[in-house]
C-alpha cells in the first residue's frame, strides 16, 4: 500500500526496547492543506466557526520569544506579515488572520493547544499569539482575551526524525510506502490543562 501526504493517511512505527517494530496506518487526518502553496485556504479553515481547536507543534524556536527577555521577537517574515494587506507567511499570520475574521463575523474563538516540549507552553503560545495580535490589531488582542483559551500540555513521546532508512524498512518489512512514516517509542503520555473556549472531544 502507498501512501503520501496527500493521502491524509500516516504510518507509525512503534520501536520496542528489545528491536520489535510494530506499524499502524492511522487515518485520523481528514484533510491536508499546505500553507505555503494556497495561505487563502488554510486561513479560511481556521476561520470556519466548526474549526474548535488548533494545535500546534512548531518546536520551541518557532514561538520567537527571547531567551533573554522573554519578549515576543519580531523577526523579519513577521514584520512582513504586519505590513497593511499582507498576505500570511507565518503561524501568527495565518491564525490572527483567521481570529480576526471570526471576530469580524461575531464567531467565537478557538483553543490553541501548543504540543512543544517547553515549560509552560500554553503561556508562551499566549505571549506570542497575543503579542503578534496586538502589533496588528490591538482590538483583536482584547478580544481574544476572552475568546481565545492556552491550554497548557505534556507531550511525552520520542519520536525522532524520520531517516531514509526507515522508510525503507516500512517497506521491507510491512510493504507499507510512506513519504514520511513517524516512527516513536511505544510509551506515550498526554497531560493536558482542561480550558477549552469551544468545547472538546472525550478526550477522557
């Protein structure tokens, strides 16, 4: 079986201590939009009033706040999407922009669920995405003091990156063709803060 990106399929290769490897193909991803190619569509998904919840894995970099100060950073390809019409370039583009429609449209928010491995990672998504908010619209800030919930997580699974040699031991193996299989340790542990502005699932 072949699967690529577009297929909203991904392979997960659970690696056991003593070598064993064990693959699901997990189908919960029900569509696939990329940013870079077509920003339009992936803003107006977040815009949606169905879209609930955003998560984010961006690692602990991509939320520019200083190590020194603790200040959002507004490095250039954010202050490209400050400019008056810009076109999103960036995670705080894309979801300020979505936000901003749905503040217009009197929507609700959504959650923001940052799954990066930081302390506090909800407080720094906030710090970030409000920051960025404020530089572009200060009313959307405040307004997303009330519609917007930072739920803290703890995501405890290694899943180092993918190498050339595991997909083709996925195929070897499995015949299983997967551009980018996610191969993890088979411990997994998910802590996460219960604050979300527009309802969850059971995630019980």
């Amino acid at each position: 079986q072949s699967l690529a990106p577009q297929d909203c399929l991904y392979t997960l290769a659970l690696k056991g201590t003593d070598h064993s490897v064990r693959p699901r193909v997990i189908g919960a991803i029900a569509r696939y939009l990329h940013a870079p190619a077509d920003p339009e569509a992936v803003v107006a998904r977040l815009a949606d009033p169905t879209t609930r919840i955003v998560s984010l894995t961006i690692t602990e970099g991509g939320y520019h706040v200083s190590d020194v100060t603790g200040a959002f950073e507004v490095t250039p390809d954010v202050a490209a999407d400050l400019e008056p019409g810009a076109v999103p370039g960036t995670v705080f583009g894309l979801v300020a922009e979505a936000l901003d429609r749905r503040r217009r449209a009197g929507a609700t928010g959504f959650t923001i669920v940052s799954c990066d491995n930081m302390q506090g990672n909800g407080g720094v998504a906030r710090k970030s995405f409000t920051a960025f908010a404020e530089l572009m619209h200060p009313e959307l800030a405040r307004w997303m003091d009330e519609n917007v919930t930072f739920p803290g997580s703890m995501v405890d699974r290694i899943t180092p990156v993918t190498s050339d040699q595991d997909r083709r031991d996925l195929v070897e193996l499995f015949d299983v063709e997967d551009a980018w299989p996610v191969v993890a340790e088979p411990f997994a542990q998910w802590v996460l803060e219960d604050r979300f502005v527009a309802g969850r699932p059971p995630l019980d």
